[in-house]
C-alpha cells in the first residue's frame, strides 16, 4: 500500500512567455503592469475578424537545442525544451533525475504545421512532407519530443483540456507524486500562437475588440467594458516532488500543493455553469482539508469573456463571499490557452514567496454582474499564506489548484 501521507512541494519553475525566457521575465512582466499586448498584421488583413490583438513570444534564438532533436520540435516544443532546462537546473538537476514523470499538453498541436501539410496535399505534392512533419503534428508532439531530447524516461502523460491543460496536469503530477506512483513530476502545459486561434475565439464571440487602437488595455477581466479575451502563447512546467525527498537532497523548496480537484460542466460545452464551477472550488477545498476563510486570494481564470467572468465570479461569492482578494493575470499576460495554468500557478508561487499580489490589469470599474469580490486592482505587499487557483475550459473542463508558502 503506498504513502499517501507525504507533502508535494515544488522545487523547480520554468518559463516561456510574451515576456520573454525565463521565470524572472515572466514575473517582471506581470509586476511591471505594462502588458505584452500587440496588433498581428495577418489579423489586420482579415476584415471579417473583430479582434487584432494577440500577446506572442518574442524571437529567440533556439539553435542551442541539438539539431537532431529540433528537426522533430515544433515551436511550442522548443518552448518547452527551454522551460523544462529552466525548471529542472533550479530543482537541482543537470540532466533528468531518473524515473522523472513528465506530464504536458497543449490545446492543439502546432497549426502553422498543419496547414503546410494541408497545402502540399492539396497541391498533390506528398512527396514533400517529411517525417519530421508528422512528428510535429501529434497530439503529444511536444510530450514526446522534448522527453526525447532531455532524456526524460519515466511516464509521460499528456493530458488535454483546452484552457485548463496547463493546470489539469499539474493536478495530475501532484496526485501522482502524492500516491507515491513517482517520486518526482514535471508538469505543465504549452501553447504556440496562430491567428486562426483569434479568429476561432472570435467567430465564438469570445474575443476582444475594443481595444484594438490600444493593445495593452485589451484584455480586461471582470471589466465592465470587456468584450472577450487575447489570445496569448507560451509554456509553464514546475517540478514537484515529496517534501522528505527535497530536505533529504538540500533542494529549495518554493511552495507546497495541498490540494486539487477537477469535474466536468455538461450544461453546455462552450459556456460555463456557475454551479459547476463553485462545486470545483469547494472540491478543492475538501481535498486540502480547509476552510473558505483559510484562502487568503483567488487567483482566478478569468479570461475577459462575457460570460466566464460573470459565472467564475459568481460562484468564488458563493464559495467564499464578499472579502476574498481576487485577481486574474491575464490582463497583462493574455490568454496563453493551455499553458496559462501553469504560467499563472508559477506567478501565484512568487506572489507567495515575495508577499506581493499582482494586479488585474485593465480593471478599472468592475462589471456590477461579476459580484461585489475583493478585486485586486494595482499591485500591493499583502500577507498570503495560501492561494487557490483556477483554470475552467471550454468544453466543460474545470479545474482547482491550492498551494501553500513554505517560509
């Protein structure tokens, strides 16, 4: 029978976002305030589409990743690649401790491939498409092609769930390591931005327009003058691994996870129920045995829709009332699909560690339907001992993640 008795710590972040490489950019980013937002001319030549906006990874220079491996990687994979490098040199580790679980997906595979491949054969040029072509258009594309290159050789899962990939596996790292099944998990999730994903997001309605002559402002959460989300990209993979087993080693211990749930809207599979998303919450609570009182912040979704925020926010009131200090970061950060759990649970660790809460950026009068919450609106030094945070999806994914700061 295994110990399930253990803590989960985290013992290693990594980072690639619109911010740039690396955890610290990320966090000097969002601290910062000034977004990341930009137009994207390829949105600007198509009329149809409302939005113009997106937040992208600015150009690097990843020839540092043996040719081999690259050859096989699409740009979400070196993403990956660089974030994984990232996390494990912080955990300690040069090279992947043996046994080591990698849990990661992304909400599609790499779209840009995609429709190169789509091209050639309807140009009846197969002959043109490689193998390398293929690997990078599966569904566990960048799973398997940066395990490939690390040498990562334990399990590898690659859990999908749209907006809720990023956090869905952490969640399910940390039961993993929790039940004793692994000693130590990487986990996260990646994205790499095309504009057909605004111009999907915005045929949903979902997206914001607005803003376009102000891209910086764009994204609002829980704003009255908010008309949908920005599309954003990047990768996020923390390590975790059993408390005992970091002393025992002399690693630094970032944060605790005491806690996660997950369930499944069926009301409808493009707009969350309120109801199902407070029942997640509460789920996570159970699992960490606390009260709603204990929670010092909500470190919410909420992606700047219509009707996420109107429903996210109504059900954390119901959870845990009116005094919860609540914030999103996707105000600076835009929406980066299936890594913005784990983007967002890396920036949540810090606000721990540093005892500074970051704003929701471009939140200047909270939408009256999004309930009377403790928005945090301009950053501030505020006493945090636990955060719970949330990542919900389209297609009825929900997700609850709490973490605890360890002095």
């Amino acid at each position: 029978m295994r110990d399930t008795s253990g803590k989960v710590v985290i013992t290693g972040m990594g980072a690639v976002s619109p911010f740039g490489a690396g955890v610290e950019a990320l966090w000097n980013g969002l601290a910062a305030g000034t977004g990341c937002m930009h137009t994207v001319p390829e949105l600007e030549a198509l009329p149809m589409v409302k939005t113009k906006v997106a937040a992208t990874v600015p150009e690097m220079d990843f020839s540092y990743i043996p040719r081999q491996a690259r050859r096989s990687m699409s740009r979400m994979a070196f993403y990956a690649y660089a974030a994984a490098q990232e996390a494990l040199r912080q955990a300690g580790y040069t090279t992947p401790p043996d046994g080591l679980g990698f849990f990661m997906g992304s909400t599609l595979n790499s779209i840009s491939v995609w429709l190169k491949i789509t091209a050639q054969c309807q140009a009846n040029h197969l002959e043109l498409i490689k193998t390398s072509d293929f690997l990078q258009i599966m569904n566990h594309s960048p799973l398997a092609t940066v395990a490939q290159a690390l040498k990562i050789n334990g399990p590898s899962v690659g859990a999908a769930g749209a907006c809720a990939t990023g956090l869905m596996n952490l969640g399910l790292g940390y039961m993993a390591v929790k039940s004793g099944w692994l000693k130590q998990a990487l986990c996260g999730g990646t994205e790499e931005y095309h504009p057909m994903f605004s111009a999907c997001f915005d045929v949903m309605q979902a997206t914001s327009y607005n803003f376009n002559d102000a891209p910086s402002q764009a994204c609002r959460p829980f704003d009255k003058d908010r008309t949908g989300l920005v599309a954003s990209e990047g990768c996020g993979l923390l390590f975790l691994e059993r408390e005992e087993d970091a002393r025992a080693r002399g690693a630094v211990i970032l944060g605790e996870i005491i806690g996660f749930a997950s369930n499944t809207d069926t009301e409808n599979i493009a707009y969350p129920s309120a109801a199902t998303l407070q029942a997640c919450m509460q789920a996570a609570l159970d699992d960490a045995h606390l009260q709603p009182r204990q929670v010092d912040v909500l470190n919410a979704h909420a992606t700047g829709t219509l009707i996420g925020d109107i429903a996210e926010s109504r059900a954390a009131y119901q959870v845990f009332g009116p005094h919860i200090r609540t914030n999103s970061l996707k105000g600076a950060l835009g929406h980066s699909m299936g890594a913005s759990g784990a983007l967002e649970t890396i920036a949540c660790v810090q606000m721990l560690q540093k005892q500074f809460l970051l704003p929701t950026q471009n939140l200047h009068e909270p939408d009256e339907r999004c309930g009377a919450l403790d928005y945090i609106t301009s950053g501030t030094a505020g006493k945090a001992d636990i955060i719970l945070k949330n990542s919900f999806a389209i297609g009825g994914n929900n997700c609850s993640l709490l973490l605890r700061r360890v002095p």
